[in-house]
C-alpha cells in the first residue's frame, strides 16, 4: 500500500458519508497514472498553486482598483481566506478538506483585472455570457499550461464553476446551481462570508464609509471585527446545518442568515456602487475597452503579449480572435494593463 492508497483508507474511516472520499472521484478528463504519495484533489491543488494564473491574483483588485496599500485585500488574499474558511467548516463538519481547499484555491483564476468592473467590462464589449466562474473554468481546462490546461478532477472542476451565480442567493434553491459535492457547495458559502469580512474592513479602512453606517442588526448579530463576524457565520453554518433523509442539508439560522443578507445588501448599495468605486471602474471600462479593440487589430503585439504571459497556447486551440483576446485581458493584472495602455497609447519620448 503507497502513501496515497494510506491517505486514501484514513478518508474511508474517518470522514462523514456526505463527504466526497478521493478514491471516488469522477476522474480527469484524460486518464493519467495517478500519484503514489498524493490523492486526486491533493495534486488539483497543487497543480492550481503552482500554476501562472494563481500567482497573478497577487495584483489583481478585489475592489479597489490597484491598492497601494500594504493592507488592502488582492484577489489573491481573497482567495486564501476563502480557502482557510472553507477547510476549517469541512474540517469540523468531517469532509474532504483536501477538495474544498483545491476548490476554493482555483475558484477566482478567471478573474479579470480590476474586479468585477472588469467583468462587466468584458460582458459588454467580448460577449453578455463572459462571467468570471465559466472564465476560471476556462482557465484551468483550456488556457494553463500552454493551452493544454490542468487536467483537473471532475469534482474540482465543477465546484469552480458553480462558486458564484453574482448577487444570487447566499443558499441558491435551484440545485442547477448547487456543486455536485458538499465541499463544492461549502467553498461558495466560504466565499460570501470571506468577501462580507473583508470587503467591509477595506471599505472602512479607505474611507469610502464609515463603521457607523454599518447597519445596526449586522454589527449586533455577526459582530464588529472580522474575528468576530468570521467566527459567527463560520460556527452558525456548521451548527445549523442538518443531516436527514440520508442527505446533509447546508443551513443557517434566520438571524445570522438575515444579518448577513442585510450586510451584503449595503455593501452593495454604499460600496461597490459607491461613486469613488464607479469613477474607477469608468478608467478600467476605457482601459480595457481600448487594449481589446486595439489587439484584435494589432497581432503581432498580441502574440507577443501572450507568448510574455506563458499562455500562447490560446492561440494553437483554433479559437475565434475574439475569444484569444478575451482570454489574454482576462488574464492580465492591473499593473499589467496599465503598463500595456501606456506603451501602446502614450507617448514614447526619444531625449
């Protein structure tokens, strides 16, 4: 018995039934040796970690545009808080951590430069159906690894994908939006309470509000800092979450759920609409409006862009131009458009 197979008896042993054991996955979608010290969702994550579009969210915006301070979130602290909310719920509700953590690690890979702003950008000058959740997809099937992706399991794979439905609902009710697995459907709550926590600490921080605006049932439900308001929603999903009919129901109770509704309601209203965040999203909608316009005419400077970034491999997939040059500004970070938009629009002084 190797080192995966010991890891793989210990999951039968100890973790829930409503847990996704590894021996059991799907599988990829090409057939390879599996590895004798790690299991399947061990090496998804690993293969996620160490790949160029992780490394990328380090200087992609969360929600503000290309913060300069130290403290601010990136894409990339997003994605790790996600990840360590989401292991510590398995963890304690006896799942796979090892999945959820691959899940949440890969969850946001297709996120474009300047958040969301970016996203909405995309959707309306490449195409209505770009979203960030099928652009992670993307990413990890088609774009890493020289366009020949990461070859992922399929329980990977579809927990990054169905993470996010954008302002739908905290517990969707549609089980077309619900992962296969539990971990799946665990990672995508992680990522709501993530983003409530630290969204609003940056928000208070940068001045765009005050703590006093902060609806008074969130600060007396879910609490003041982020320590507290993590461990509130973290505890309340773990203890109201209930096992019957054979299935394990995700759940919260009506106090902290309808805090957590409110709270995201204002930071949606004060923040992420706030006039500060929207005057930067009209720099990011012009930015990135230019670069798309500009490659789809310009190859040579695409090609070599791409090949620069390590995922020329777009362009060997036979896809349409307009999907190449979508794939590459969803690809790119803030600093990365800014720099491009410079040298490709700004004067060049020669003395």
């Amino acid at each position: 018995m190797n080192i995966r197979e010991q890891f793989e008896k210990r999951e039968k042993n100890f973790m829930s039934p409503f847990g996704c054991q590894s021996a059991q996955s799907q599988g990829r979608r090409r057939a390879e040796t599996p590895c004798p010290i790690r299991t399947a969702f061990q090496v998804d994550r690993d293969r996620i970690v160490y790949c160029n579009a992780f490394r990328r969210l380090k200087h992609k915006t969360q929600v503000f545009l290309n913060p300069l301070g130290d403290e601010y979130r990136t894409r990339l602290t997003h994605t790790l808080e996600v990840s360590q909310i989401a292991r510590t719920i398995t963890r304690a509700m006896f799942l796979n951590e090892d999945l959820a953590e691959a899940i949440a690690l890969g969850h946001d890979l297709g996120h474009t430069p300047f958040g969301h702003g970016g996203e909405a950008v995309l959707q309306e000058i490449h195409s209505p159906e770009f979203f960030h959740h099928k652009q992670s997809l993307r990413v990890v099937d088609m774009i890493e690894n020289n366009g020949q992706g990461l070859n992922l399991t399929y329980e990977v794979r579809d927990g990054i994908v169905k993470h996010s439905k954008g302002y739908g609902k905290i517990l969707p009710d549609d089980p077309e939006e619900l992962a296969c697995t539990m971990e799946g459907r665990i990672v995508r709550i992680a990522d709501i309470m993530a983003y409530l926590n630290h969204d609003l600490d940056d928000a208070i921080r940068s001045g765009v509000i005050r703590e006093t605006q902060v609806p008074e049932v969130c600060t007396r439900v879910i609490g003041r800092t982020h320590q507290e308001r993590a461990t509130t929603m973290i505890r309340d999903l773990i203890f109201s979450s209930r096992a019957s009919s054979g299935q394990l129901h995700l759940a919260m109770s009506d106090e902290v759920f309808d805090a957590m509704t409110t709270l995201r309601a204002f930071l949606y209203e004060n923040v992420y609409r706030s006039n500060s965040v929207h005057r930067e999203f009209i720099k990011a909608k012009k930015i990135l409006s230019e670069l798309y316009a500009y490659l789809l005419k310009d190859e040579t400077v695409l090609e070599a862009e791409l090949t620069r970034m390590g995922i020329d491999g777009c362009l060997k997939n036979g896809e349409p131009r307009e999907q190449v040059v979508c794939d590459f500004i969803a690809s790119m970070t803030d600093r990365h458009a800014l720099s491009l938009y410079g040298k490709i629009f700004f004067p060049n002084p020669t003395v």
